[in-house]
C-alpha cells in the first residue's frame, strides 16, 4: 500500500466531495475532518464515506441559507 501525505489524502477527499456537488469550502473541511480521523490501514474509500457522513451532519453550511423556523402555535 503506498504511504500518501495528509495533504495528499486532503486534496483527494476534496476533489470527489467537488465532483459530487459540494461546495469548495465545505469539501475542504469535511476533508480536513476526515484526514484527523485517519487511521493506518483504512483505505481513502472508508476516509471519503466518513467525510460524506460529516457533511450531512452539518447543520448550516456557509453556500446556503439557513433554514427558516417554522412558525406554529404555543
């Protein structure tokens, strides 16, 4: 198994996250997560899945607006 950089890993993880729609800045730092959860022995596949996992648990993401409150009776 070849030995990749964290920047390496970094730039691979934020290439696929932009290639499947999410924002440059978001991408990075799912990226950025994923690379500090990396363990020796798991593949970049597992490190993308996780980094995927960690966007859709981002509340509020900097590209779009946030969510309005729905407005119900008390």
């Amino acid at each position: 198994m070849a030995n990749f950089t964290k920047e390496q890993l970094q730039n691979q993880i934020t290439q696929e996250l932009m290639r499947s729609g999410i924002a440059e800045g978001v991408a990075r730092s799912a990226a950025i997560q994923g690379i500090e959860n990396y363990a020796p022995g798991q593949s970049i596949k597992d490190r993308i899945e996780w980094a995927k996992k960690f966007v859709k648990s981002v509340k509020h993401m900097p590209d779009k607006p946030a969510k309005k409150q729905p407005r119900g009776r008390r």
